[in-house]
C-alpha cells in the first residue's frame, strides 16, 4: 500500500495549524430522496472507510509540532442534524463522521487533511456503497471502491515536489485592504459560526443566462454578489475585492491527490468594470480568471505558498507554528470583501437521481463566503455570513430578480459546523 501521509505536508501545513485558533472543518449536507437507513448507512461507511486507510486517521500533537496516527476505531455513524466534535471520542477519535437525520446525511471533515474537492470522492465511495446496498446499484465508474486499490497519485502532495525558494528575495506588493462590509455598514457578529442562507436555482434557466453573459456558474455568482454589495454601498472608498478559490490540482498535474490544492483568482470589482454591461463583466471576470490560473502562474503561487508552508514546519514549536499559521491566514481575510468557492459539477451522475440537495457548510469569517454546488440539474449556494442582517442577501436575491432568474430559497438557519479537539 503506498505511503498513507501520517506527516504534515507543505499543502497542508498552514490550513491545519490554523486550526488550533478557529474551526477549520467543513460539513457536507445532502437530502436524500428518502430517509436514511441506518443498518445500510453503517454498512457502506465501513466499506468506505476501509477503501480511504489515509483519511482513518487521528490527529496528535507534541511541544514540537502535529502528526496523524492510523485510527482502526469505526468510524462514527451518528443519528443526528448537529455537528459532532472531530477527534474526540463523539468520532471515535477520527478526524470525519458521518451523521444523519430523517432523509438528510452529513459529512463533517477535518479541513487541515484535504479540501473539498480531495472529499468530494469519499462522499461519492459512501453513496456508491449506500446506494448497492439500497437499491441494487452497479455502476461504479469514475468511484474509488475497494476494488481499485489506493494509489499513490491519492496520497502525494504535489506541492512538495516545488522547489524551495527564498522568500527574502521577493518583493511582495503592498496588499490594498478591501472593502470590509462590516465595518463599512457598522454590522455586529452573531455568537457561534455565523448565518447561512441557502438558495437553489434550477440549471435549465441559469446555465443558458451563464452562457449569454460569458460567465461560469461561480464566476457570474462573483459578479452578482458584487453587483449586490454596490447597491448596498453605492459610495465606498476602500475597492470590492473578491476572492475566488480556484483548484490547483489540474494545474499541479496531480488530479487525484486528496490534499489541500487550492489557490484564490482575485477579481476587483473596480469603477471601469462597474459600469460595463453584466455580458462584459462577465468577459473581464472570465479574463481575469484565465490569466490568474494558467499552468505556470499557479504553480509559482504554489512555489511561495509552499516555500512558507516550509518555514512554518521548520519553526522550534507548536505554539510557534500556530501562531504563524493564524497571521498567515488573517491576512486572507484582510484582503478579501467575499469569497466564493465552486469545487465543479457533482462528476458522479449515476448517484445524483438521489440526490435532492447538495450544501457545502464551512466557518463564517469577516465576510460573506459562498459555497457552490451544482447536482442533479439545480444549482445550490450556501452564503455563510458572521452577522444577522440580511442587507447584502436580499440585495443579491434583487439581482437574481432583476435579471428574471428564477430560484427558490430554502430558509436561512446558524452555521453548523464540527468544532475539533486536538489530541495529545
């Protein structure tokens, strides 16, 4: 069997050590077109737990510094909506649980092991083996089921194959702090993880708009929530800055790895761009993106991001090492108005008929963060937020409005998200 990654890699280092001063896990929510039943649930979470050894794994930690330790413990199968705490005894010690209530099914996952597209084909595995067990299902193309061994492309980090630069050398350009929508609307923070509102809008009238005005489905979710913040603040000094997360692993050629592999398109909404047409700003957006994310621009991102991944590892402590990864990352959220996030289309079409829903769930911050899904012909947006006012919400759903889009909302509710503890 390859080597299951029990150290910590350069594409994971500063996600997971950011852990330790906020909750990096994500929640994976789907509805079902019936209820879960538990006796098959329980058989095909542990046939999907035998086929990916690298994600049974728990979490420890020293003076020095965090490893994982092979987990031969069941992976915990909870019959619950709420958010179970990871690498406590609530999960058996595992860093993932599966939780489900009536027809919904939840997966919590530890965001300091992969991202959400190295999750995306666990999820799959689990509905593959659920859906056998079921209803008969045998189609298992493209899913990784125990007949297909582990490989090594799954288990290797990419970004340690980058070289190692100096970062002394480089001249990093001042960062313009973006527009912050909650200082500029004098917004107070919700106690917990945030608000999430959750929407859907069919594919048959939303991927031929995506079409007309020469967008994607993320890129044009960028450019309405923009168009939203700047009906809501119409006069601003500091810029709208959007922040679009892109995944590296096509362009690391390392598609099937399950590490952390993601970089951030940024796209300012800027006073040229604000006055174009939608169809334009669609073309810029799009422009933008393609610049930002080619084979060599990302792989030099990766280069640096990796470089400081290294001297965050080659740090003396643990206290050390998580107090770099917190300033590492607050300084993302300095530099962002929003984010949105778009892992792909769900790739695995013989197990979507079931599926209802699709909602990706993961920490409010500073900012409004989107989550996109697309599944079975709808498109679902999570916009998870740290404050309760709906201003810049039903602005955006003014803008779907505007431009005769249809949608459906499903209620608005708190961020559940599985909070960690961290093991000696």
């Amino acid at each position: 069997m390859p080597d299951l990654c029990l150290r910590v890699t350069r594409g994971d280092a500063t996600m997971l050590y950011a852990t330790f001063v906020g909750s990096y896990t994500l929640r994976i929510h789907l509805r079902m077109d019936e209820c879960i039943d538990e006796g098959l649930m329980r058989i095909a979470l542990d046939k999907t737990a035998k086929r990916y050894p690298y994600f049974c794994v728990s979490v420890r930690k020293n003076e020095k510094e965090v490893y994982y330790e092979e987990n031969a413990a069941p992976v915990a199968l909870i019959h619950s909506s709420d958010a179970p705490v990871l690498s406590s005894p609530q999960s058996n010690g595992h860093i993932w649980a599966v939780s489900y209530w009536e027809d919904n099914l939840y997966i919590d996952f530890f965001h300091g092991r992969a991202d959400g597209s190295g999750v995306y084909p666990l999820v799959a595995t689990l509905l593959y083996y659920y859906l056998q067990e079921r209803y008969g299902l045998a189609n298992d193309k493209g899913i990784r089921t125990l007949e297909k061994p582990v490989t090594e492309q799954e288990t290797h980090d990419p970004v340690d194959d980058l070289p190692l630069i100096d970062l002394n050398t480089l001249k990093a350009a001042p960062v313009e702090p973006a527009l912050n929508l909650m200082e500029e609307k004098k917004l107070s923070g919700v106690p917990g993880k945030g608000i999430v509102y959750r929407l859907s809008l069919p594919e048959e009238t939303f991927i031929p708009f995506i079409k007309e005005n020469d967008a994607t489905p993320g890129l044009m979710v960028c450019v309405l929530f923009a168009r939203a913040i700047e009906r809501v603040i119409p006069e601003h000094a500091a810029p709208i800055v959007n922040q679009y997360i892109v995944n590296a692993r096509p362009m690391l050629h390392a598609k099937e790895t399950f590490h952390n592999c993601t970089n951030r398109v940024v796209l300012h909404y800027d006073k040229k761009i604000r006055k174009m047409p939608l169809e334009m700003q669609g073309t810029v957006y799009r422009g933008k993106t393609f610049i930002q994310s080619d084979n060599e621009t990302i792989r030099n991102g990766m280069t640096v991001s990796g470089s400081m991944a290294q001297m965050l590892l080659d740090l003396p402590d643990l206290q050390t090492k998580v107090q770099a990864a917190g300033q590492a990352v607050g300084g993302v959220f300095k530099a962002a108005s929003f984010i949105v996030s778009y892992v792909g289309k769900w790739p695995y079409h013989q197990l979507e008929s079931h599926m209802l829903e699709f909602w990706t769930y993961t920490p409010a911050g500073p900012f409004p963060l989107i989550e996109v899904s697309a599944v079975n012909g709808k498109v679902f947006l999570s916009i998870m937020q740290s404050f309760e006012d709906d201003v810049f919400y039903k602005a955006f759903t003014d803008e779907l409005k505007e431009h005769g889009l249809e949608y459906t909302e499903h209620g608005q509710s708190s961020v559940q998200i599985s909070d960690m503890a961290h093991c000696s």
